[in-house]
C-alpha cells in the first residue's frame, strides 16, 4: 500500500523518486518529534498529561508512512515484526526509544544498509507498543490513514 501511494505522489507531482530519500528521512524526524511532542514523555517541566490515544495513534502511523517509504527506498519489503511483546512504558522509557530512533535514523542519512532501516522499523513498532497500542491498531490507524493520504491527493494536497 505505501508503495502505491509512494508511486502515485512521484506520478502526480512529477518527482524523481530517486531524490527523496533524504525529504523522507527528515519527514520521519519531523513527524518522530511531533510524535514525542503529543507523548510529552520529555516535557518534565509540565502537569499536562498527553494528548488523547486517537492523536497519539494518528501521528504514529503519520511517521510509519515514512519508515515504509524508507524502508521501500532501500529494498526493504520483507520486514518482521518484532515478536518481542511490551508492556506499556514510563515516561523516561518511551523518552530513550524517541532518542534511539532520532539517533537510528539520523544515521540512515550517511549509511543506507538494509539492514539499519530494518531495525529502525522495528524499534518504530515496538514504540507503538510501549505507547501502549497493539499491532492490529497500528494497522487499523495506518489504513485509516492511508485512505486520508489517497484523498488528500484527489484534492490536490
């Protein structure tokens, strides 16, 4: 499904799909940090708690758009989802898989392995989890989410 949309963005903006690894990578990070600032895993400074779990689960599978498309760009199709199961996490937990995945793909910019882009998929999942949603939610978010994408480009997004 990321393929196709992917596919059908380069199509209808006339891109070079070969040049936007890099947008996709600094897209992941934007949408990574808008991630943590919904979470406010980091924000000790505040009473608020964090936003409600539809908003959590929306910015989510926002920044999981953007680790298929990586992985796409860099030949990873077949990718495992971690078995590993987690319980829900403490604020200072969910703070370091945050900074594990900034640091995870940060490094993507100059090491394009497949086998980094796997393990940042996997940790992106098991953050979802430590979020406390299960992975028939992630799917449910992303597909909901995908649809919005499809339509957004029928109206010229």
């Amino acid at each position: 499904m990321q393929r196709q949309l992917n596919e059908r963005i380069v199509r209808e903006h006339t891109l070079n799909n070969e040049e936007l690894y890099n947008k996709r990578l600094l897209a992941f990070l934007v949408e990574l940090g808008e991630l943590a600032n919904e979470t406010r895993s980091f924000k000790y400074w505040s009473t608020k708690g964090p936003s409600p779990d539809e908003v959590i689960l929306e910015e989510y599978v926002d920044g999981l758009h953007f680790v298929l498309s990586i992985c796409l760009d860099l030949g990873a199709e077949e990718l495992q989802v971690p078995l590993e199961k987690l319980e829900q996490e403490d604020s200072d937990s969910i703070t370091s898989r945050f900074i594990t995945l900034c640091r995870q793909a940060s490094s993507l910019a100059d090491d394009r392995k497949r086998e980094r882009v796997m393990l940042l998929f996997e940790e992106y999942l098991l953050l979802g989890q430590a979020l406390g949603f299960t992975f028939s939610q992630i799917e449910e978010g992303y597909l909901k989410k995908n649809e919005v994408n499809h339509t957004r480009q029928d109206s010229g997004y």
